[in-house]
C-alpha cells in the first residue's frame, strides 16, 4: 500500500478523507497542516476517529484501533519537508475570505509550498480537490467539462514538467453531518459558520431581533445550490484514485439536482429559529442583510453562478444527491455541534482569571497585578483600555493562549486616593513585566487608549517590539477634532467638569453608575435605522463592565484626571519613528472611537495595515474573538516575513481594507 | 400660580437650551419640539448626563440619573424631570 500524504486547507474534508484511506489495512499517512497546535490537533483524530468509526464499523470491526499509528499529524514547517516520503497525493484546496487574514497570498503560497513538497517527496500521482465554483469556469468545454482556473492550469503544468499524473476532483458543496468549530470553514461549511457567528453576535446585542424581523440574503429567485453528501463523495473520490486511471481530466462531483436556493435557505432558517428571505432588489437588504452579505462573500459563486449540475460529465453524479431529510439532519447536527462548541467556550472562560497564573510586581504605590496565560509560543502584551476590567478580553486570550503566551492586567490608578497615576507610570509598569518575565520578544495589542501606553513605550523600548496591533485605537490627532465620536466629545467635556470643578463629582459619578438604557427600537418602521440601532448596541455581557471605571466618586474623578492627561500627550507625534509593522483596526459601529479616525491614525505610521470590521463595534474583540485571533496570527506572521524581506509588497486582498505593509 | 408658570417657563427655557447645545445633527438644532426622541438628536447616555451637569449648573438643582428612574427618552421627558425636582426643592 503506498504512502500517502495529504496536504492544503480543507481540514473538514482532510479528516473524511483521512478516514477514508484509513479504512484500507495497511495504509499510512502523512497530513500536514499550516496551523495546527494541540487544540486543533484533538479536533481532527476525534473527528477522524468518528468518521473512521462509521466507515468501518460495519466492514472491519477493530480497525480504529490500530488508525492512529498509521496517520501523522504535522505542523508543517519547510525544515521537515526532506524528511516526507509518498507515493501519492492529495491536495484539498481551500480559502479564507476574511478582512485582514491574508488569503490570496497564503492560498498561492500553500499551493505553491504542497507542489514543490510533492516533487521532493518521490509522489507520482497527484489528486487535486477543488471546487466547481473556483475561478471562472465559462461555458463548459466538450462533454460538459468545466474549464480549467488558473491555479488547476498551474498545478497541471508542474506536474508535466515534473512528470506527475494528476487527477483533478472539482465538487459543488459538500455536506456532512460534521463540522469543525476551530476552522472557518469551505463552501457551504463556510455559509454554517457564518450563520452561526452572526446570529449568536446579534442576539448579543438584541436578543430579539430576529423574533421579528428576517435575514434576507441577495439571490435570484430561480437560484440553486447543488449540494452532495461529503461521505459519498469523498468515498467515490478515494475509489477513483484507486480504480481509474484517468488524468489531467477534471473529474467533477456534482448532483444531478440541484437544490432552490430559498428551499435551503428556509430549511437552514429553520435550523436557526429564524427567517431567511432570498431577494433581489439590493435595496431591500439592511444593514445586518448586507453584514451577512459581506461575510458570504466568496461562497455566491455557489447560486449565482452557473448551474453545477450541468457538468455531468462522468455520470458519477447518481448516487451523490442529498435528499431533503438528510439535509435537515445534517444541518442540525452542525447548528448542535458549533452551539455546543459555544456553550464549552462560554465555560471555559467562566473562570477566565482562574485559568491564568496571577503574578504581582510591586511598584511605588502600589502592586501591579498581571496574568499570564498560556506557556508556550512567542509573547503576546496586551494593553487593557484604562480602567477596564479583563472581561472584554476572555474570548480572545481562549484562543491566543493555545499558541501564545498572553500577559494582561488591568490599568493602575482608580483607586488611590492621593497621588495621580500618569502616562509613564503605565509605560513603566510595561517595562517592570518585561524585565520581571524576561522577555526578549513580544507582540503589543492595545485596545481603545492601549495602543498610546503602546507607542509611548515603544518610544522607549523599542527593542522587544516585533509589531503591534491597535484596536479601536483613542489616540487625540491634533487639528482633527473633526474625527472625534459624540460619545468622546460628550467623556471629555465630562472629564473636564468633574477636574475643573470636582464637587460635581458626585453627581455625575451617581448618574454614571446607573445602567444606561440600551435597546433598539425594534418597531422603528425604517429597516435601515433599526438594523443600524441593533449593530451599535453593546455586547449584553459587557454593558456591566463599561461602567468599572465609575465604581466609586475616587475611580471616576481619576478616570477623569488619566483621560485628560492621554488627550493632552502627544504621543502621535513619534509616528514617524516607528519602525514596526502596525495592524490598526477600526468598527464600524464603533461609538466610541470612530473607524475614520483609526484609517486616519494608520497613515501616520510608516509600516502600517488598516482593517475596517463591517457591522462590529468598540468591543469586536469580545463579539468575534476567532475572527480577530485570525487576523493577528496572520498579521504576526507576515509581519516577520516583511520584517525578513524589506522588499516584499504585500497588496490588497478584499473588502475594505488598505495595506502598506512595504518598507518606506 | 402666575410665579409658578413663569417658573415652569424659564425652566422649559433652559432645558431646551441645555439640551441644543447637545444636538449633534446641526438640522436639528433650534426650536425642538417636546416629542423629539434625545436619540434622534444624536443624544445618547453619556450626553444625557453632560445634560444633567450643565443643567445642574444653570439651576443649582440636582440633576442626576438613579437606578430605578422612568427612562428619559425625549425632551419633553427631560422638562417634566426639571420640574419634578424644582418642585421638590421647592423653587
């Protein structure tokens, strides 16, 4: 039985298919993934494992027993690949269409890598595996054969020039009873998460929004999606590329029906417990219609497009349709398993202080209390907004500290009575954990007034710095009062009563600790005003936690007194001297901090990346933690590799976001 | 009676002057009528007790939220809150 070695970035197919050519005695293989640490790397053998419990339950009982000595699981890293060995192999391609994550770049890159391991690796027979709805296909060639992408014409080459059979698999969507929830997901496992992430992210913020109101979705009303069960297809895909010798073939697995894309639509609604409406005027979608909208972006192709079903061309399709009771069950059963994986986050972080090692340093007025989180990988610090509690932050750490070592406190100063806490007395609490923890190398994160502790130290230290990413960055640009948000307007002006004449303190320290009223006025008749009010909102979990900095008349006067002395240090004015790379990020709905105000911010950096999130707000750290784990993760590395190579360009990818990444 | 219409007068006067002195939608700024919504004038929370503060200053009374209070959502909300508390301190 050959070696075999599957590589690229579809891990939900990548565990079937694992599964599927374990079932075989004897079969070894090699998987090698991009991003992998133990978290994802349990996700995958359980998933494998259950799959290989189904495929062989029936024919082999006893085989699962021995799978996992036949299959290795690697963190691909190009230093190992000399060492990889393969007959065969398969390449799953996949996409990450989200604002600030690299994907053209990382997606060639991929390809590029898998290709050049496979020739090394002796492999004389490739199996390609990508979606019909890739590139544009055009008219279909003879016997209804899909035109081959770019990137499949390119596959093709190399393995001529390197004397490689190559098989290409083209599906429509895949669908399964299974779902991975570390992964953003392909195709139609894509359009799940989606689902799932926005639907939990506006019942967050109005928990009765969807009662009365439906998604709406922009499509054609004779669109269809051409849905296949994932097991079958992957089970006549293996059998091909064992029986058949047919190559440089696009060998397309697609139904014979195709599905109306409203009947799914209403089925996947359903699911979810709430409408979903196909229509197609552009201007009767709102602002959340156009928020799901903006994250479907990339998977369109799949009832936009052309019809999959017309490329019938080996007659594999009979057999492959999923029927309408099967559809039901495995949506539900992936709606059951992201719910579940939500719910085992949401304990995880219950006792989010108690899963990091607390360390205190002492300082002149009083001790610095920090967290660690995480043990390994490279340091992550991350610069609280002044005054906040670590909560906004739980969601985020959860995935971060799998990978990294994050350290967070909360800002000093609120609660002493005497004395007043000043910007370098932030900055030198950075350097005390630095020095305390020893650390050579770290990543900085700030949030809202975080990113100035961030440059001022900086400016000071610049040595340990690798990057930094500012969230919703508060900075005070000269002359540009024009960019600040009522709310920032309304907290200054604020601040400045309670210091100039601090016996109105009280009273506005009492009227501050009052819950605010935050709802939307669901019954308003504008659809675009309500969805706008309900996008604006704050995270339910959060609205208690906005209020820490006015816990008491002494916490909010210096609050106060801190906010007045951030406004009057001008710490944009070092801009220029920064030498690392900057990810600076902007909400949409941010009301505190306006995303135009961050765009203006990256520009004054010389090395610096924009990211506008459509439809977040202040707090989309907390709302969208994989989103944003994603994009600094991928921000981290490509920030290394620019870092490495002063002359890499990195270009725009999609959506709204505006890159100079390239040395100046 | 006549003093106390004068009073409620002058209050109303301050209180739509302390309140479109907030108005962020510039349109929107001048004669406001009582049924205006503070949210469609670009007044949120925190502008509400900005408010409150300057409105503490003109009138020497006590302008603050409490937990329990009927929320204040327009402006007419904000002139009976005024002369709740006038009457209370017994201007």
């Amino acid at each position: 039985m050959p070696d075999v070695i599957i590589v690229g970035r579809n891990p939900l197919l990548g565990a079937q298919l694992a599964a599927m050519l374990l079932a075989s005695p004897g079969q070894r293989l090699t998987w090698l993934l991009d991003e992998v640490d133990n978290w994802v790397a349990r996700d995958l053998t359980n998933l494998v494992a259950e799959c290989l419990s189904r495929i062989s339950g029936d024919r082999a009982p006893g085989l699962e027993e021995s799978w996992w000595e036949r299959m290795k699981l690697v963190f691909w890293k190009t230093d190992q690949e000399d060492s990889v060995k393969a007959s065969e192999a398969w390449f799953l391609t996949g996409k990450c269409s989200l604002p600030g994550v690299a994907n053209n770049e990382f997606e060639e890159d991929c390809l590029r890598r898998s290709l050049h391991l496979i020739a090394t690796s002796g492999v004389g027979v490739l199996n390609y595996v990508g979606s019909i709805y890739d590139g544009d296909r055009g008219t279909p060639a003879h016997s209804n054969t899909p035109q081959l992408s770019a990137a499949e014409r390119e596959v093709c080459r190399f393995c001529a020039e390197h004397k490689i059979r190559v098989r290409l698999f083209l599906s429509s969507w895949l669908v399964g009873e299974h779902c991975l929830p570390h992964d953003f997901g392909q195709g139609v496992d894509r359009l799940f998460h989606i689902m799932d992430e926005l639907t939990a992210e506006i019942q967050e913020r109005s928990s009765e929004y969807f009662d009365f109101h439906a998604l709406r979705v922009l499509a054609s009303t004779d669109a269809t999606v051409n849905l296949v069960r994932m097991d079958h297809a992957v089970q006549l895909m293996v059998y091909t590329s064992a029986h058949k010798k047919v190559f440089d073939f696009p060998y397309c697995i697609v139904s014979t029906e195709e599905t109306p894309f409203s009947d799914f639509c209403e089925l996947l609604g359903e699911v979810y417990g709430l409408r979903i409406l196909c229509v197609e005027n552009p201007e009767a979608l709102n602002a959340i219609d156009r928020l799901f909208g903006f994250q479907l972006a990339g998977t369109e192709a799949a009832w936009s497009g052309q019809k999959a079903c017309i490329y019938q061309n080996t007659g594999a399709g009979v057999g492959l349709e999923l029927s309408q009771d099967a559809q039901a069950a495995f949506l539900f059963s992936i709606h059951q398993s992201l719910g579940k994986a939500r719910l085992a986050r949401d304990e995880r972080i219950a006792d989010f202080h108690g899963k990091m090692e607390k360390r205190t340093a002492p300082r002149d007025v009083s001790t610095l209390t920090y967290y660690i989180a995480g043990t390994q990988g490279e340091y992550i610090l991350v610069l609280n907004a002044l005054g906040q509690p670590l909560d906004y932050w739980s969601r985020l750490i959860d995935i971060l500290m799998r990978r990294y070592r994050v350290i967070i406190w909360e800002t000093r100063g609120l609660s002493l009575e005497a004395g007043e806490l000043r910007l370098s007395d932030l900055v030198d609490d950075i350097e005390v954990i630095v020095r305390q923890e020893q650390i050579d190398s770290c990543h900085l994160v700030g949030w809202c007034n975080g990113p100035q502790v961030a440059m001022e130290f900086y400016v000071r230290h610049p040595e340990p710095i690798l990057d930094m990413v500012f969230l919703n960055c508060a900075f005070t640009i000269p002359g540009r009062s024009d960019l600040q948000t009522s709310y920032g307007e309304t907290l200054e002006a604020l601040c400045r009563i309670m210091i100039d004449n601090p016996s109105m303190t009280g009273s506005i320290h009492r009227s501050l600790s009052v819950p605010p009223v935050t709802e939307a006025n669901l019954d308003d008749s504008d659809a675009e005003g309500r969805a706008i009010q309900v996008l604006s909102l704050t995270n339910i979990h959060l609205r208690e936690s906005v209020r820490a900095p006015f816990r008491t008349e002494i916490s909010t006067f210096n609050y106060a007194r801190q906010i007045l002395h951030l406004v009057a240090s001008p710490t944009l004015d070092y801009a220029a001297i920064v030498q690392v790379p900057i990810l600076v990020v902007g909400c949409e709905h941010d009301q505190v901090v306006g995303s135009t105000k961050s765009e203006v911010v990256a520009d004054l950096f010389p090395r610096s990346r924009y990211v506008q999130l459509p439809g977040a707000t202040h707090y989309s750290f907390y709302d969208r933690p994989e989103h944003l784990a994603r994009m600094m993760e991928s921000f981290f590395k490509e920030s290394q590799i620019v870092s490495s190579h002063k002359d890499v360009k990195i270009v725009s990818h999609n959506g709204i976001e505006r890159e100079q990444m390239s040395s100046r | 009676m006549e003093a106390n219409i004068i009073i409620a007068n002058e209050l109303r006067t301050i209180v739509v002057e302390a309140i479109n002195t907030r108005v962020t939608k510039a349109q929107l700024k001048g004669a406001l009528r009582d049924d205006v919504r503070l949210a469609d004038l670009g007044i949120d929370s925190l502008g509400l007790i900005l408010i409150f503060a300057d409105l503490s200053s003109r009138t020497g009374l006590q302008f603050e939220r409490w937990e329990g209070m009927a929320p204040i959502r327009t402006v007419d909300d904000v002139i009976q809150f005024a002369l709740v508390l006038s009457q209370r301190s017994g201007h």
